[in-house]
C-alpha cells in the first residue's frame, strides 16, 4: 500500500463498529453488515479494517489493491482504517483492540462478527481470546441458514438480514470466467476487471 496520510476520522462518533476483513475483495455481504449495524443504530460508524497478513495464512492479493477496493465502499458512515496496515506483520484482533482503543480512548468499540464465527465458537482460536473478550463487546450479524438464540454475555446478536455472499465464492467465479454482478458493488466489479485480478 502506498503511504497516504493521516486518516481523520469523527470525533463525535463515539461508538464505532469495527468490521475487519481480508477485503480479498471486498464484497456485498460486507456493506449489508455494515448498514444493518448502522440502521439498527448499535454504532454512529463502521469502520472497516483490512487485514495486513491473515492469521490462519490465507493466500491474499496484494495488500495495494485490497486497500484500493476496499476504499470503493467507502460513505459518509463507512469509512476505511488502516490500522491493520500500520502494525503490519501478522492482523491479530487483539493488536488492533489495543492499537484502536489507545488510540481513540474516548471511543466505545464493537467487534463485528457473523453467526457462522458465533455458531462454531473460532473466535476461541484468536490469538489470546480471554484477554480480548475482557476489552471489548461484539456484534454478531444474521447469516442465512445460521440460528442463535443464546451465547456469551459479551456477544449482541442482530436480527435483520445479510446475503451469504463469500469472496471465496467470488475468486472461483472470476477464475472460472463466470458473472459477479449482483455480488461486489459496481466500483469493485470494474476494479477487478481492470487490473484482471483472480484469474487463473
């Protein structure tokens, strides 16, 4: 990623819902988690965060181009951090719990997750996860086919829909020559199509 400065982001957003991602790409699911968040009123933003270098060695893009298209999701109320790019070497959520609350200490932070990650219980697997559900709450957002009704105290679930879209799902059609209209925003269609990402 080239160096670009300082980020500024509101001050008066105290409760900031912080989505992170491989952006690998970037695709709907994500931007329906976000508004849903939004709409429900449970954060004022939505920040969404990049990985640097995916914990479970995900084989991902260039971190350039994952940022540049995750900056085409970007709205008054979602905005890009860098956070994860700054403290480089492996994306774990504890660093950037940390980094971010140092950071913004004024601010109440929300960890966005999906039912899936609730339903299976990885986030035990996180790095340190005792630590970081003592440091912050999370937000666990509707995944289709996926039923909660009860879990961790720290842990709201949304109610509301958001589409099962993957980006896995989005790499294969790509590599197989197949549409992903209806799946990434336009911007990120054409992104992809311009620089030929993903294709075998």
């Amino acid at each position: 990623m080239k160096k670009n400065k300082e980020r500024i982001y509101p001050e008066r957003s105290r409760r900031i819902g912080l989505l992170g991602f491989a952006a690998n790409p970037p695709h709907n699911g994500h931007l329906e988690a976000a508004r849903l968040i939004l709409r429900k009123k449970l954060a004022d933003v939505v920040w969404l965060i990049p990985c640097y270098n995916h914990p479970f060695d995900k084989t991902l893009i260039s971190s350039e181009h994952r940022w540049k298209m995750a900056l085409l999701m970007e709205s008054k109320k979602i905005k890009v951090n860098d956070a994860e790019f700054k403290l480089k070497g492996v994306s774990y959520t504890i660093k950037t719990v940390k980094a971010l609350k140092k950071k913004h200490p004024d601010c109440d932070f929300l960890w966005i997750v999906g039912f899936d990650i609730v339903k299976n219980k990885s986030y035990k697997r996180w790095k340190d996860w005792k630590e970081l559900s003592s440091l912050i709450n999370f937000l666990a957002v509707p995944r289709t086919g996926i039923k909660i009704t009860k879990t961790a105290s720290n842990f709201i679930l949304v109610k509301g829909r958001v589409s099962n879209v993957s980006s896995t799902e989005i790499r294969e059609r790509i590599g197989r020559g197949l549409p992903i209209n209806g799946l990434v925003p336009h911007k990120i269609k054409e992104y992809i199509e311009k620089h030929k990402l993903y294709q075998n």
